[in-house]
C-alpha cells in the first residue's frame, strides 16, 4: 500500500481543488438542490475515471505524441466552459420545480465535458507518466481507487454549494452567486490551457 499513498494523496488533491466540473455541481445544487448536483457528480467522475483508465491503457501517449491534438481539445473546453460559465450567470433566479429540474446540468453534459477540459487530461496523463509506473499498480487500479475518492470530494463541492443556497435567499443574492459562479466557470478553462 505505500507505493500507493502518493497517488492517493495526488487523486485527492487534484478532485478536491476547484475545477470546472466541481463549481458546476456546486452552482446546480446551490440553484435546484442536491438532487439535481448528483447527475453531475456521477457523470463527470465516471468520465474522468474512463479517462485516467482510457490514458493508462494507451491513449496517453497517442495524445502525447500529437500535441496539436492537445491544444484543440484545450481551446474546444475553453469555449464549452465559456458557454456554460455565460448560461449560469445569466440563469433565471426563480424558477418554479417544474423547470428546474430541465434546467440543471446533466450528467452526460458534465462527462463530455471531461473530454474537452484541460483539467481531468492533466491528471489522467500524470497518473500514466508519474504513478503507474512507481506505484506499480495496473491502470484499472488506479482507475477505480481515483474514482473512490474523486466522488466524496465531488459531493462536497455540492454540498458547499447546497449550503450557499441556503444563505442566498434574495434574488439578487442568487444572481450575484450564479454571476461569480459562471466567470469562475469560464475563468477556470481559459487558466488551464495557461497551466
């Protein structure tokens, strides 16, 4: 288990700081509630799970050796995180429970959204090029042991965010909080083809 503890410490890191797919299960539950943040946090962690799984099994160094291919996916999640970033912060206030639940992000919207942001491609190659080797643990190991702690971090992202719903109980409150969530959002795209 030692070898392991400094990719665990890794997959922590990297699925506990902010990142698009964390503030957009933060801005889903803190404007339609945790059920609504859930879809998120399966999809975009299932996706970045398929991914570091994807890369360790090969695609790693197919996208290592065409960087291009790098740097459109990078500029492609930049603009998606812009989109959505703009349709949070310019999100209705009130909506009533029949439109929120078709308003909420889904789950298949945040797991393509792994494919296209910088974020969930820097961690699944440095899991390949750092750990899999010094670890000396298979790719599905990996994987799944990313994925078991990538969920409770997620959730606390939700969490968070279903609290701040709770503080925000005017309608202007809830539109400054989608705003910063939503140049956040786009924000953290364009920062990631900078890293």
């Amino acid at each position: 288990m030692t070898p392991l503890l400094p990719f665990l410490l890794f997959a922590f890191v990297a699925s506990i700081t902010p990142g698009p797919t964390n503030l957009l299960a933060m801005s889903n539950s803190a404007r339609f509630g945790w059920r609504a943040s859930l879809p998120i946090v399966w999809g975009g962690c299932l996706a970045s799970t398929a991914l570091v799984l994807a890369v360790g099994l090969g695609l790693g160094s197919t996208l290592l050796a065409s960087p291009e291919l790098a740097h459109v996916l990078g500029y492609a999640g930049a603009l998606w995180l812009s989109y959505l970033g703009w349709q949070i912060a310019r999100a209705p206030v009130e909506l009533d429970a029949t439109l929120a639940a078709e308003r909420a992000v889904s789950g298949w919207t945040a797991a393509s959204l792994q494919l296209i942001n910088p974020k969930p491609w820097t961690v699944a190659l440095a899991v390949v090029s750092v750990f899999m080797a010094s670890a000396g643990a298979p790719a599905w190991l990996l994987a799944l042991l990313f994925l078991l702690i990538a969920v409770p971090c997620m959730l606390l992202w939700a969490w968070l965010g279903l609290q701040a719903g709770r503080w925000l109980h005017s309608p202007r409150g809830l539109r400054r909080f989608n705003q910063l969530m939503g140049v956040l959002l786009a924000g953290s795209g364009w920062l990631g083809l900078l890293a």
